[in-house]
C-alpha cells in the first residue's frame, strides 16, 4: 500500500556501488562540467551506480541525490580495502625524512597515472617518506564499478530442421612442391637478414614512486620528482646532483646561543638501480668555521632502506673496556661476497665510530596490491653469531679508522 502512493517517478535499479575517492566531489546535473552542481559528497562517502556513458557514471548519494561524475575519482570496495591494509602497514614504517611538494599534488592508491587519488596535496605541504620504488609507466588493471553484463547464448539451430542441402565435402590438400626443402631455407635466410636489419627494442619507460604519509595519518603513492627533501640548504648543497633518498637528525651540537643538527643522509646517483643508496654521509657542525663538515662518508655502497636510528654500544677505549651506550644508526648494505649485514654507528658528538654489523633481513615490501599487515622491522629477524678473534681484530682497526 505505501508504495502504491509513493509519488513522482521511479527510481534508477541499482547497477553498482562505490566511494568517494578525493576529499570533496561534486555530482553535476549532466555530463557537461558547466552543468549544475546537485550535491557534494566526501571522500569514503558510498554512493549507488545507476548509469554509465563511457567514463562517466550516474550516481545516488546517501541523501538521495542523483548527478554524473567521471568514474576514475570512485573507489571500488576492493580499493578502499587495499587503502586501508596500505594505512595499517604505512603506520609501522619508520620514516626516512619530510619532504615537501613543489606544487599541487594528488595522491593516489596505487603507484600509477590511472589510479584513483583520494587526497590533494598543497604546495610546500609537508609529508613523511616511506619508502619508493620503480615500476613501468603502464596503467594497473582494476576491478570495474559496473559488472559486465553476461554474454547471451547463442542459440544454434538443429540442422534437419532447415531444409537446407548441406554443402559438398572439401577436397583433398595438394601435395607439397617438389623443391620446398629450398624454398623452406630461402625463407629462413630472409627472416634473419630482417631481424638483423630491425632497430633495437627501446628502453621500457619506468616512474619512481614515494609512499609517503600526510600528517593526519593518510597514506598514498606520489611521484617521487614531484617532492623536495626538506635538508635544509646548508646541507643540501653537498649533494652534487645525487638524489636525497633519506636523512635524519642526529642530535645537536652547541654554537654560541644555537643548537645546529648533526645530519645523516643516504644518497644515489643517476639511473636505474636495483638497490635504495650507494653513499652515506654524515654532517657536524664545525663550531669554530661556523659551517658543516663531513665526520663521515662512505662511497660505492650497495645499500637498502629502511635507515634506522637506534642505541649503540661501542667500546671506546683501548683493552678490555665494557662497552658503553651511544646514540648510533644502522644501515642495511649488501657485501662483496653477497652476504646482507646491518652495519651499526656510534654518534659520540662530532664523531662517528663503526660498532659492528650483524645479519639484516629486509623487510618485504610494500605491495601495493595487497599490501598485507605491517611487518616488524626494527627488532634484528637473526642473532648474530658471536666473532671470532680475527674479526674483532678487523673490526677494531675499522673503528679506528672511523670505518672508512
């Protein structure tokens, strides 16, 4: 009886459901953008598939408001499941510096052009980042909003029925010619001398992408040469056109009435490369020039992320002296006979002291996918076997030398 008196048209079956994907989006009345706005809806908002016309959909809010929008700023609920996995496994990752935007920037769900974004991101905003990887500049493939309408059988009529004649058998094949062994090689030779004369295959175009972690706890991909490591200039001038991938305060160092930074960067240089970094370098404050010094370098480092800061013992004076603790870091690297070791620092002011190496298991990485939960990577996956005399000898004579 109550839906024998509902009053005005019918309302659109549903085709579909989605969400919001950028913080505000307005339905429009018609596909045209001049179109009148209907109503806003916000990110995470669900609303009812009614109508698709190519990239555009119609839509119903929550309040019963219907209008058209482009299909790429909706969300499926298999992405909006891959976004929540990526925010609880982004929460446990250690950040590897701030970075900030040199203009508006989108951020999407997925390390692709295509991908939905759900959050803009304004000039000079601030971000921490996570980590980043390279992949093919290609589109990923993602479940559609709308399911497809099944396909119609085809109904095949038994034959008798038709009355008609069916047709004349097919005749035998001809033999082959009596010189096809020759004509088989002149083929051969001529496929050769066209794939001698085809030019190379070009390089596979790839983008770099930073995950990266807004301050309300939001996290996305962004294209990594859209951000700025936020180093201050007096420090960043050093880099001589390497790239920042991470850096970290390691305290401070007095000057007067001031307190300047000790600094720790990670950098690689240009081109692709399987690996995070392949130079560490840490900055003092030289309190008597008034300008930042190198305390320690390392070069041709085969090195992966993340860089983690951390208490380190060290033993600093000579015998059988008990370690005491520093502050320190660690970083991950691969050595020349393939092993993984996770090589440890003392900060001691203006010093830096190599402490020893243990074992490193990276983590896995983020997959952007299925992300997965977040894993433990501060606390050592292996216990390092204890050394030998041999390789305490080695290891004290580097720490002497401050671990160049």
């Amino acid at each position: 009886m109550l839906a024998g008196c509902r009053s005005g048209p019918p309302r659109a079956p549903v085709r579909g459901e989605a969400y919001v994907g950028p913080a505000t989006l307005n339905l429009r009345s018609d596909i045209p953008i001049q179109s009148p706005t209907v109503t806003t809806v916000k990110h995470g908002d669900r609303v009812d598939i009614l109508e698709q016309h190519r990239t555009w959909v119609r839509v119903r809010a929550e309040n019963g408001k219907e209008g058209w929008i482009e299909q790429r700023q909706l969300l499926g609920l298999d992405d909006m499941k891959a976004l929540k996995a990526l925010a609880e496994r982004a929460a446990s990752l250690p950040a590897q510096g701030q970075a900030t935007t040199d203009a508006n920037l989108r951020v999407h769900i997925q390390p692709a052009q295509n991908a939905p974004s759900f959050l803009m991101l304004k000039e000079n905003d601030k971000v921490d980042v996570l980590t980043h990887l390279r992949r093919p500049r290609s589109d990923l493939p993602r479940k559609p909003l709308v399911p497809r309408p099944a396909r119609k059988m085809k109904v095949t009529r038994k034959e008798g029925k038709t009355g008609k004649i069916p047709p004349p058998p097919m005749p035998a094949a001809p033999p082959p010619p009596s010189n096809w062994i020759d004509l088989s090689k002149q083929g051969t030779d001529e496929e050769e001398a066209d794939t001698e004369s085809q030019p190379p295959a070009q390089p596979v175009r790839t983008d770099d992408w930073s995950l990266v972690r807004a301050p309300d706890g939001e996290t996305g991909w962004v294209v990594t040469n859209r951000l700025r490591m936020a180093i201050p200039d007096e420090v960043g001038q050093y880099a001589e056109g390497h790239t920042i991938v991470s850096y970290f305060s390691l305290g401070k160092l007095p000057d007067g009435d001031q307190q300047k930074d000790t600094w720790l960067w990670t950098t690689v240089g240009n081109g692709v490369h399987p690996y995070d970094f392949d130079s560490i370098r840490v900055f003092v404050w030289s309190a008597k020039r008034h300008r930042y010094e190198t305390a320690h370098v390392e070069r041709n480092l085969i090195g992966y992320s993340p860089v983690l800061l951390q208490p380190v013992h060290y033993s600093s004076g000579r015998g059988k002296s008990e370690p005491q603790e520093y502050p320190g870091f660690s970083v991950c690297v691969q050595t020349k006979d393939g092993q993984m070791v996770r090589r440890q620092y003392a900060v001691m002011q203006n010093l830096v002291r190599f402490a020893g190496e243990e074992p490193c298991v990276l983590p896995a990485p983020v997959d952007f996918a299925n992300p997965g939960p977040p894993p433990s990577v501060a606390a050592p996956v292996a216990q390092a076997p204890k050394p030998g005399l041999w390789q305490r000898l080695k290891n004290r004579l580097r720490s002497l030398r401050g671990g160049s």
